[in-house]
C-alpha cells in the first residue's frame, strides 16, 4: 500500500492523492493558545472530520495542543485527497474564527509530510501523541484530552502501532 522510500516534505500547494499517509501541522500565526476551550476544540474536531471524509480521508490521529495542531490523515482509496481536506478543513474553521474569535489568525495548512510506509507512520504518530509530553503539559499522553483518532480506541491503545 504504501511504497519504502523515506517521509519526504511537500509543499503545501502540492497535490496529495490516493491512498497515502500524510502529517500536517497548522499553528495559528499569533500564537494564541485558543485549544485549551473543550467546546472550541470540538468545533475543529468535527470540522477535521467532516472535512476528511468529505475528500475520502481518514485522521488516523490529531492533537490539538494549545496554539497548534497535528494530523495524520490518510487516504481510503485512489479518489482520495488529503491536501483538499486539510484546505477544506482550514477554511472551514478559519472562517468560524472569524466570526467567533477574530483576534486568532489561521493560517492554511503548512508544508506536509509524506508518510512513505507504516513506520513512518509509526513514528509519526508517536511524536504526535506524545507532544503533549514533550511540552510538559501531561505526564502520559493517554492523560491529554484534546487527541483523536477515526480509526484507533486511543484510550485501550498501545505504542507500538
């Protein structure tokens, strides 16, 4: 399914398809921690999701961290589109900002990596969950309530994938 070649950045512009893997990060660009509020980051949550199975995707994981978020989406089949979502999914929720807190600037979606084969995916999906480890705001990343995942049950789930 997924070719042995080494995780490779693209540009956001760059147009992934099909049934592949990719890890995107969004950061809003004045750095105002707007995901610490459960009803807002539940508006980005079902905006992601609507959004990713819109263009034929699946979050295999998201966090959403205070100020930034990470996904890992991957396409269900050769129509699939994640770039098209992780657009769709930040227009979606750049213009709710606008409307609900204009003072929080959203950017589009960065540069995303190409998630060649299931360990890139495995590593990816380990820094994602552990960011907020990393960062010193949990102790265990089962503890950090802003993650999802469309396809693992996070809370009955171990590394390694």
């Amino acid at each position: 399914m997924f070719s042995h070649s080494p995780a490779m950045s693209t540009s956001s512009g760059s147009p992934l398809s099909g049934p592949v893997a990719a890890a995107f990060k969004v950061r809003t660009l004045n750095q105002k921690d707007i995901f610490t509020d459960p009803s807002i980051v539940k508006v980005f949550e079902d905006a992601l999701m609507t959004e990713a199975s819109r263009f034929g995707c699946d979050p295999l994981v998201y966090v959403f961290m205070p100020d930034h978020c990470h996904v890992i989406l991957r396409g269900k089949n050769r129509e699939a589109q994640p770039s098209k979502a992780m657009e769709a999914f930040t227009e979606v929720t750049r213009h709710w900002l606008s409307q609900h807190q204009p003072e929080v600037r959203w950017p589009n979606f960065g540069p995303s990596t190409l998630l060649a084969d299931q360990e890139d995916i495995s590593v990816h999906l380990h820094y994602i969950l552990d960011e907020p480890v990393r960062k010193g705001i949990v102790s265990d990343w089962k503890d950090y309530r802003f993650k999802g995942s469309a396809i693992f049950d996070l809370d009955n789930w171990w590394f390694p994938v």
